[in-house]
C-alpha cells in the first residue's frame, strides 16, 4: 500500500473512533444496585422506608433508575425514570410526589435535580458519589402546598 493510502485509512479509521467515543454515554458513577443505610441516612417527620434498593443502568439514552422502596405497613413502590443529564425534564412513573425530573452534571461525581409536578418544580435533589464510588448521599429538599419544606439525607452503599 502505498504511503498515500495508508494516510487516508489511518484518518479514516480515526474518524471512525472518535464518532463511536462520542456516541458513547458518558461515564456514569452511579451505575449500578445501591442500598439504602438507613442508620447513616435522616428523615423528615415522614416515617422511612424499611428498604431501599436504587438501580441504575447506563443505556444510550441516557442512564434508566428504577427506585424500588418497602415499607413497615408492607406496601412498595416501584419509581423509573431515564436521566439524561441535559436539564429537561423527563417522565418519571410510580411516584405519588413528582411526575418528571430535570437532571443536570455539576462534575463526575456530582449531580442535581429539580422534581417536578404538572410542570411545576416542587423540590431538589443533589447527588453524591463518593470519590471512592463506595457511598452516594441524596440530598432532597421537597416544598410542601403548604408552604413549608422537609429536608431529607438518604446514604446508600454500592452492592
């Protein structure tokens, strides 16, 4: 092959490499099965969850999080939602409070997000995952139709 052919395939072929790098998704610490500690983690005045189990998985659309909760009267609920990290809202199923979430990336560890209801912002989220990938905090703020808010810090560990 001669000199000038081998240059057009070697361009070709990193062409060919980059368009597949950006088609991937990016990296995302959170993949993968989270429990929740619900000794490390504080509550509002809502009772907690007797467990907690977080799923997510990186797909080309996005990365899909399906929040699975039991309760100490033995009913569960069963939360998905695709997260896209561009800041518009996407549908969310299963939750009594939110109907939508808009996520945006802060860093590679980091995360936050406005919960919606009917279009409107009814509260906040902040994701944490530690350096180490071990331990992720969820930092909610919910307003009430009150007027008031409650507070929550949920810690989970990697499985």
């Amino acid at each position: 092959m001669n000199a000038r052919k081998t240059l057009i395939l070697a361009s070709a072929l990193s062409l060919v490499v980059a368009v597949l790098e950006a088609a991937q998704p990016a990296e995302d610490t959170s993949a993968g099965t989270w429990k929740l500690n619900i000794a490390k983690s504080t509550f509002a005045s809502n009772a907690p969850p007797k467990s907690e189990t977080r799923t997510y998985t990186v797909t080309p659309d996005g990365t899909h999080v399906v929040i699975e909760d039991e309760y100490a009267d033995g009913k569960k609920t069963k939360v998905e939602a695709l997260i896209t990290y561009d800041g518009r809202p996407q549908p969310s199923t299963g939750s009594g409070i939110f109907d939508s979430i808009a996520t945006q990336r802060i860093d590679r560890n980091t995360t936050t997000a406005d919960l919606l209801r009917n279009g409107k912002v009814i509260g906040t989220v902040r994701r944490e995952v530690s350096p180490d990938g071990k331990t992720m905090k969820m930092f909610y703020v919910i307003n009430r139709p009150d007027g008031t808010s409650v507070s929550t810090l949920s810690v989970f560990e990697r499985q």
